[in-house]
C-alpha cells in the first residue's frame, strides 16, 4: 500500500465520524475513550431517535430526500427505538456517543439512504435538542415528586392542626409554635423550588434544532413545525447562543442542590426530634 492509499484510507475513517468530515487522521485510542460520552449519555436515546424522525419529515418537506428515503429511515428508527426499549440494542467499538451509535445502527439496517439524515444537521444541535428534550422529563417528573410531597406535608398539618410545639432557636426553647407551622415551613420552601423549576423549564423548552454548526441551517427547514412535533414552546433566536447554551444544565443542577438542603435541613430537625431529649416524633423502624 503506497502513502496516497493509506492517507485515504485514514481519511475514510475518519469522515465516517459524524464531526469527521475534515480530518484525514486517526484519532488516538487514548483520545476516543476520553471523548466517548455512550457510558452516560446512552439515556437519552429516545429524545435522540424522537430528534431524527422530526428532522427526517422537515427536510422531505423541502426535497431534500425522497418519500421513499423518508420511510425508509423512519422505519429504521422505528426498529432502533424497540432494540432500545428491549435492552437489545449493542453499543459497539467507536460508539462514542447516542447520536453515533444511533447513526451506525440505522445503516446496518438501511444502508447509505440512513447518511442523508444528516443533511443541514450538526451534532451540536443535535446533542442540544437531545439535551434538552431529555431534561424537559426529568424537570416535569421531578416537578411531580415535589409537588406531591407538599401535598402530603399540607395534609398532615390540616390533620394535626391543634398539635402545639415548643420553636427553637439555636437548639434553645423560643416561642411556642404549631406543629403544622413547623411543618409548613419546609413545604414553601419546596414550593419556592417548584416555582425555580417552571421558571427553568420555560428557559429549557426553546428548540435548537436547525442552528447548524453555528449559523443555522441552509436548507430553509420549517423550524416551528419541528419545534410543534417535539413539543417545544419556541425556537432559539441565535444560532451561536443556540449549540453553546449549557445555561440550563447548571441551572437544573443548582436547582438539585437547593431541594437537596432543604430536604437535609427537614431531615436534621426530624432527627434531633426524634431523640430521647426531644421525643416529639417516632420514626418508623423502616427509615432508621
């Protein structure tokens, strides 16, 4: 093999990376196992597979792919999503993340018409939507949780109403207080963060689907039906602000932090009124 051949065959190798498109080297074995994010991100493989389909139906809206191309590759992801949703799907040698594995997957099972899913699309947009989708859940599921514990700590302070406690102040008796004063001092503090999360999740509902790279994508995609099918409340006005935006995740990540101290703060009351000194409330055996 003379030096022309190996040049493109390193070249062929790396275009088949979805960034892969400019580089004609190998990538370091040290360098992909550093970069492969598949072992985390793997979770969002529905958001991504939901992702695809909307993009598919966009781009045969403008001719970009045939109807024949179009269900040729929805019925691809249609298998990808049961392999999934089974545990039979194989993350494979070089599936450095969801959206390569998805990727090298739907052409084993269509072939070459599964590249041109890839028209107009960057897998910086692509892992923002999937991002996105993926934590828009986890916001509402978790926006449940809460919301039901307050429904529950309301209840019990309706139902032990006439309950009288002493209130302390630096472990030092203060003020008689109600137990259910007590009590509902915690649940508006959980109520402050289910009002953090509705703030966040109007923050996290903005698609960035059709950003590109960075300056959006060429082919005129109907971004506002994509953004209908997915489920998101708008579209994102820059397309550099779009792909770079990671605002959200810390936000969502210090909203955890705060639940977390009140709950903790909840817990150290109830365990130091748990005790022998105290003795206001008896914890089951079962949380011990």
């Amino acid at each position: 093999m003379n030096v022309v051949e190996m040049e493109h065959k390193e070249a062929d190798k790396e275009g088949k990376k979805l960034w892969g498109g400019r580089f004609s080297g190998d990538t370091d074995p040290v360098m992909e196992e550093f970069n492969a994010s598949i072992g985390f991100d793997n979770r969002m493989w529905k958001e991504d597979l939901q992702g695809s389909q909307a993009y598919i139906r966009a781009i045969h809206s403008v001719g970009l792919v045939t109807k024949d191309e179009m269900n040729q590759i929805l019925c691809g992801i249609e298998k990808i999503k049961e392999e999934w949703f089974n545990k039979k799907f194989v993350i494979k040698a070089g599936d450095e993340d969801v959206h390569t594995a998805n990727e090298r997957r739907l052409k084993e099972l269509i072939g070459s018409a599964a590249s041109k899913l890839h028209t107009g699309r960057s897998r910086n947009d692509q892992a923002q939507v999937d991002t996105r989708m993926w934590l828009r859940s986890e916001i509402k599921r978790h926006r449940i949780n809460v919301i039901d514990l307050i429904k529950v700590m309301v209840k019990r302070a309706n139902d032990e109403i006439e309950v009288i406690m002493p209130g302390y102040t630096h472990l030092q008796r203060a003020q008689p207080i109600r137990w259910s004063h007590w009590l509902l001092s915690y649940a508006w503090a959980l109520q402050r963060d289910v009002e953090r999360l509705d703030q966040l999740l109007h923050r996290v509902n903005v698609l960035p689907l059709g950003s590109g790279a960075i300056a959006g994508n060429p082919f005129g995609v109907d971004r506002g039906s994509i953004a209908q099918e997915l489920g998101f409340a708008s579209v994102s006005a820059n397309s550099m602000d779009a792909v770079g935006d990671r605002d959200y995740i810390i936000e969502f990540l210090f909203w955890g932090t705060m639940v977390a101290t009140h709950l903790s703060r909840w817990a150290e009351d109830l365990l130091i009124y748990s005790t022998q000194e105290f003795g206001f409330v008896k914890l089951s055996d079962a949380y011990r």
